[in-house]
C-alpha cells in the first residue's frame, strides 16, 4: 500500500478539480510513491497531531483544513504552520489535505452534518458551475452498446437519479484511409461510407481523461472522431451548502436542543426566533455566510453554519433564523466521513481517528 493509492480514493470521492480557487487541497508534504503504514484522520494538522501520528505509528495524515494555505517563504519554526511542516518532515510523515472539494459534494462535510439532523429531500443550496461535459462520438452501429456500456461504466451517463442516459441518432459517415492506414472496415485509398450511430453522453468534467481512454479503447476505428464541450449546466450534486427537511416539523426552541444535542455544542448563537415552526434547513459547513441570500431565497426556516458576523445577522431579517454554532463543531464529524470512506477501500487497513481536540476556540461558563 502506498500513499497515492490512499490519495487515489480520496480524489475519487472528491475530485481536486472541485476546491475553490483561493484553496490548497492536496499533498502538502511527503512522497506518494512511499510506502503507508497508516493513516491518521483529522480535521486539522497540528503539532499535536504529528505527535500522534508518530506515536501511534501513522506516516499519512489526513486533514479536512490544508496545513499551508499561503505560501511559505522560510520554514524557520517561529509559527505552528512552519514547526508543523518541519516536524513532519524530519519524521517522514505525509499530509494531505481535502477541503473544499470535499465541502463541495453532497455525501461530503454538509451531507454528514445533514446525517445528524435526519434531514430529507436533501439539495445543494449552491450548485457549482463548469462541472459537466458532454462527448459526440460516431461508432458503428453493431459496436455502439458496447461503447456505451464502457462509457457508463466509467461514470458518464448520469442525470440526477437516472444512470446510463445517452442520445443515439443513426447516419452515415465516410472516411477514406491514406497510405500506410489499416481501417476497421473498408480498403486504404477508397472513400468508404459506413453505417454509424451518433452516441452522446453527459459526464463530471474531472472524468474527462478517463471517460476518452475509455472510448480509445473500446472503440474499433483507428483514429475514433469524438468531440468533448463544456455546459453551462449545474450538477445538481455538486456545490456549496445543503438543503433538505426534517421529516416533522419542530418548534424553533426544540429544534434548537437538538441540534445543541446533536453536534455536542456548549452554546448557539442565533437570531431572533420567528415564532414558526422548523422543518426546512439549510446548512453550510466552516464559514458559509456568504450562503445566507441563497438560505433565504430557497425560504428556509432556518440556516446553521459558522463564523457569521455581527452585521450578517441582521441578513435574517425576520424571514428565517441564523444559527451559528462555530467552526470546528460544524465540521468535528468531517473525521468520521475520512475514516469511514478510507476504511470501506482498505477495511483491514491501518485507518485511525485522531484523538487530538483541535479546536482553537474555548468557551467560558
């Protein structure tokens, strides 16, 4: 086992094409060719975490929160970034980060929050653009449902909850081989003209490269004519914040309860309650203010996220209720999601959780 197969899986379940741009997912520090003894689960990179890495034998830590954010311009150890980087560096121990790109899909950081409160007829609040293509490609007809069964199996064809969707038009297509040429069908030198179907399928544009090794590799002609577009079109899986439902309706304080309940917090800070009952949530993971028009244009009852300021709850306007219940305790189950999705792929593999609190923030009763 080595660490970019670990990494491997992780890109598989979120791609790194999904991070915002202002992000720094990915392998901040160590060799992927090198062999893993195991992994350590966390929703930060600290000193702390290296120093149970070490201990209990980990050369691979997986963090929600990228280590490095801005660049480094010394490694001299005079802030917890830099002593971070030197110790896991000087003790052979990897970190990879997954960060918004795992915020950015719907079984991700939101979806694991939405599991705790039993929510629903889940959504994305935000669907992210520039993330579906489409591929034309002409095969003969006899070879078209193999070519499709191969192009589905590598993850196109999927619209919403219906899988292997494509649009198929029958023609006719004409190539003549040049010198030196050996043509599927017909003679080099002729005009050949050929019974084709016209194959379109939709696909998660970070699939591109698999989904064209997939065609050129099934596909009979030497020189297979295909064509690859970019859509305007949102997936509706992959974006910023998480709609859905509580399967009853509560009253706002009961709500509140449970959700203080549900993610272990010693205190909400919310709005004005409205006087209406909760049954539509919105929520965002980390700091999601900037979803809070979106929570209310999608008329939510109530919106849960962190790091929202003074100003921006007065956003609610009475139309709905802002809870912010913090940073950390927003994405604390983030752990569980790494661990669970890593020891599905390695079951008898070395997968552990940190048992480092993280948490910068503390609170005084």
């Amino acid at each position: 086992m080595k660490i970019k197969d670990i990494i491997n899986v992780l890109e598989n379940t979120a791609s790194p094409s999904l991070q915002e741009s202002y992000d720094n997912a990915g392998l901040l520090a160590g060799n992927e060719q090198q062999e893993c003894a195991g992994v350590l689960c966390s929703l930060d990179a600290t000193e702390a975490v290296v120093d149970e890495a070490i201990e209990r034998k980990c050369n691979l830590i997986v963090s929600h929160h990228p280590l490095i954010f801005k660049g480094l311009k010394r490694i001299t150890g005079k802030n917890y970034v830099e002593r971070t980087v030197i110790k896991a560096i000087k003790n052979d121990i990897a970190i990879y980060a997954i960060h918004t790109n795992l915020d950015n899909i719907i079984s991700g950081v939101n979806g694991r929050m939405a599991d705790r409160l039993g929510l629903v007829n889940r959504g994305i609040l935000l669907p992210k653009t520039g993330t579906l293509k489409k591929l034309y490609t002409f095969v003969p007809v006899e070879h078209a449902q193999n070519l499709r069964t191969a192009l589905f199996n590598t993850g196109a064809g999927h619209i919403g909850n219906y899988s292997q969707c494509s649009f198929n038009v029958e023609g006719s297509g004409t190539f003549k081989g040049e010198e030196g040429t050996n043509p599927f069908t017909g003679l080099p030198g002729e005009l050949h003209y050929e019974k084709e179907i016209k194959v379109e399928v939709i696909f998660p544009a970070w699939l591109e490269q698999r989904i064209i090794q997939a065609l050129t590799a099934i596909h009979p002609y030497e020189e297979p004519a295909y064509d690859v577009v970019q859509l305007e079109n949102t997936h509706q899986y992959i974006g910023s914040g998480l709609t859905g439902s509580l399967p009853e309706p509560m009253e706002e304080r009961a709500f509140l309860a449970f959700l203080k309940e549900s993610f272990q917090l010693p205190v909400i800070r919310h709005t004005q309650l409205t006087g209406r009952p909760i049954q539509q949530v919105a929520l965002c993971g980390g700091a999601g203010s900037f979803l809070i028009s979106k929570a209310l244009h999608a008329k939510t009852d109530i919106f849960i996220s962190a790091d929202i300021k003074y100003h921006e709850f007065f956003d609610a306007d009475n139309r709905m209720v802002i809870a912010d219940i913090g940073h950390f305790e927003s994405e604390r189950y983030t752990i569980d999601l790494l661990h669970d999705i890593l020891l599905e792929k390695f079951p008898t593999f070395a997968v552990l959780k940190t048992a480092v609190n993280t948490n910068p923030v503390f609170y005084y009763a």
